[in-house]
C-alpha cells in the first residue's frame, strides 16, 4: 500500500485526537516543535524522516516496511 505524507499526517492528527493530546503536548513529549507538528499534520512533504519516526513511536503508531519480493533467477 502507497501511503502519502497527507495519509501520514492525517492518522498523526487522528491518533493524537484519540488519545486527548493537544498538538502543544505532543511537540513537548516528542522533543520537536510546534510548529512540526502543524506541518506534519497538514501533510508537508519535506518533513524530516527521523522526526517522523520519533511522533510515530511517541503515539504508539507502528510502522511496517516490507521489501520487495526477491526475483527468482535460473
């Protein structure tokens, strides 16, 4: 499945929404800025990864990478 930074900010917002937290909050608890988390939520393409990361696992969001199938040669 092909996830946009818009998909990710959304399930970011949706999930501190459940869980009480304000965006203040999260930014605190994470170690970012404000101003990360606006930006993620709205979908910012350019946001650096490692912060992502790091919201993600503050949230409890788990994520999966899978790689592609190996090709078979012979």
């Amino acid at each position: 499945m092909k996830y946009t930074p818009q998909d990710i900010g959304r399930l970011v917002r949706e999930t501190r929404k459940g869980l009480g937290v304000t965006q203040k909050e999260l930014a605190l608890t994470s170690g970012t800025g404000l101003r990360f988390i606006i930006e993620l939520e709205k979908g910012k393409e350019t946001a650096e990864i490692g912060k992502v990361l790091t919201i993600l696992r503050t949230l409890g969001i788990q994520l999966t990478l899978t790689p592609p199938a190996a090709t078979k040669r012979g």
